[in-house]
C-alpha cells in the first residue's frame, strides 16, 4: 500500500464496530463474555455507552454471537435511547475469529463511511476521552492509530524454559482498543492475503503487514481487557468507586459525562 496520509473527507462520517462475538472462555461463566455483567449490566452496555459518550460515532455496528437475543435486545435498547440524534446502532451475527467478525462489522457500515474504529466489547470501561483521540489522529491523516500504555514490568522473550533475551522495555508498549483507521485502508487490508493469516491477533498487525504505517496516541489504564474473574473483580471495584463518588442526590445510576463534540444528523449517507 502507498502511504499517502489523506485525511478522510470533513464530512465523511465515523463507524464504530464494536467486537462482541467472543465466547468469554477463560471468564468461567458459561455465557459469552459481552453479556457477563459487571456492575449489574453486561460489558457491552457499558461498551456502547462509551462509544455514545464520546461523541464519535454516527453509525455503531455491535458484532454478536449467532442467535443471542439477550445481547441483540442489549443493541436494541441501545438504539432506542440514542434516539434522532446520537449515532444509529445495530447489530450483525460474527464470525469463527475475530477478524471474521470485523469482515462483518465492515460489511455493515456504509460505503460512505471514512474513518472507522474497532473496538473489543471486553474493555468495556474504556474512557470516550481514548475513542476520541484516536479518531481525531484519523481525521488529521494517520491512516492507522491505536491506543497505548507503557509496559511496567520487565518482558523476557522465553524457548522452551530458557530465557533467550530480554528486551528493553522503554521501546515496548501495551496496545489497547479502540484502534482507528481510515475505511479504505482497513477494508483493503481485510481483502488482502495477510487477512486470514491465525498469526495476525489485532487490525493493526494486519495494517502493518500491508506496509501501512501505525501511529501511537495514549490509551488509559481503565481501557484494560476484561478477560479473566481476576479482571472481572477489577472491573467491579472501578465501578463501585464510581458509584461510591456519586453525589448523595442522584440516587439513580449517572450515565457516563459526554464532552463536548460533533453532533451529526438523524441521516447517515448510504
């Protein structure tokens, strides 16, 4: 691929697929992970909520396992309270691997769309602030952005049970979701031959086997994958203490605080 570094088109709107098909296996709970609850509501409600907060998104597309009405009724009460003017929201049934069910998120969005997002439904607590820094490095010409924290402890690459090198963990970083990259870039990536490769684990890699360059923004600590009971527990502790630090007066749940941003129209060009 060219790098060329166009920005997407002012007017051409943001897509969010927001990955949610996985079976939630290591969680131990027997139901796919995006409907475990974590604070009395599944992490993909806590999901499609940041993604409206942040202002970003006019079209979301949920990716779900085959036939779960619970999370499908998830998605659609998520549309209902989005109303005429927050971003319109389905869902599309996902694939055997994750990158199938991007395939489909794509397959979702329409062609008019310029810049997307793809997001994993497990980080369910990530901050709207980290959707709109990696949209906004899009919209200013990266062709690929993802978000990112620096790695604490010492890494050790390992054969077998021998340590073979230890590598310098200044130039390491732990890579979070959402990652964003103009839509051209992305479905091209997805049509090519690195697609279907099982070494391929995130959009990025795959952006980086086409030649596509991937640009760095901060991420957040709270953007953490919930993946196992330990994360889980960890989940449920940030939002007691949210709730905790609610004032006295509002006794029902606060939604998450929506900075200020970009409201599209009710119309998403096909």
């Amino acid at each position: 691929m060219s790098e060329n570094n166009v920005p997407p088109a002012a007017d051409a709107p943001t897509g969010v697929i927001v990955v949610a098909a996985g079976s939630g296996q290591r969680l131990g709970q027997g139901i796919p992970k995006a409907r475990v609850l974590c604070g009395g509501r599944t992490l993909l409600q806590h999901s499609l909520e940041a993604v409206v907060a942040s202002g970003v998104a006019a079209v979301v597309v949920a990716v779900l396992p085959a036939g779960d009405t619970v999370l499908s009724d998830v998605v659609a009460r998520a549309q209902q309270a989005s109303g005429d003017f927050g971003p319109r929201i389905s869902a599309v049934t996902g694939g055997a691997t994750r990158s199938a069910s991007v395939r489909a998120g794509l397959e979702a969005l329409p062609p008019s769309v310029g810049v997307v997002l793809v997001h994993d439904a497990a980080r369910a607590l990530t901050p709207p602030a980290v959707f709109q820094r990696v949209a906004a490095a899009v919209r200013a010409g990266a062709p690929a952005v993802i978000p990112v924290l620096p790695v604490v402890d010492t890494v050790k690459t390992v054969e077998g049970d021998v340590v073979t090198a230890t590598p310098d963990r200044a130039t390491l970083r732990a890579v979070q979701t959402p990652q964003g990259f103009a839509a051209d870039r992305l479905r091209a990536g997805h049509a090519g031959p690195s697609a279907g490769d099982p070494g391929v684990t995130d959009d990025a890699m795959l952006m980086e086997a086409g030649g596509t360059t991937v640009r760095v923004v901060d991420g957040d600590a709270l953007a953490f994958k919930v993946t196992t009971p330990l994360d889980l527990v960890v989940a449920e502790a940030v939002l007691a203490q949210h709730t905790a630090a609610l004032p006295v007066a509002d006794p029902g749940r606060t939604p998450r605080p929506a900075p200020p941003t970009q409201h599209r129209s009710a119309h998403v060009p096909e």
